[in-house]
C-alpha cells in the first residue's frame, strides 16, 4: 500500500464515523457542523 498520497486527516473522520455511526454526529465530533 502507497501513503505517499494519503491524508492522515481522514483517518480522524473514519474513526468519528465508525465511533459515532450517525454521519452527522461524527461530524460535530470532529467540529464539522
């Protein structure tokens, strides 16, 4: 696998999505919304 190109910012997103499991939570959790 190649994570020259990978956002490590979106490791924090999946992780408040597969916390949360409600897209609108895991974005408050990240300060989104």
């Amino acid at each position: 696998m190649r994570f020259k190109g990978l956002d490590l910012n979106l490791l924090v997103v999946l992780d408040a999505l597969l916390t949360e499991r409600n897209l609108s939570a895991a974005a408050r959790r990240i300060n989104l919304s």
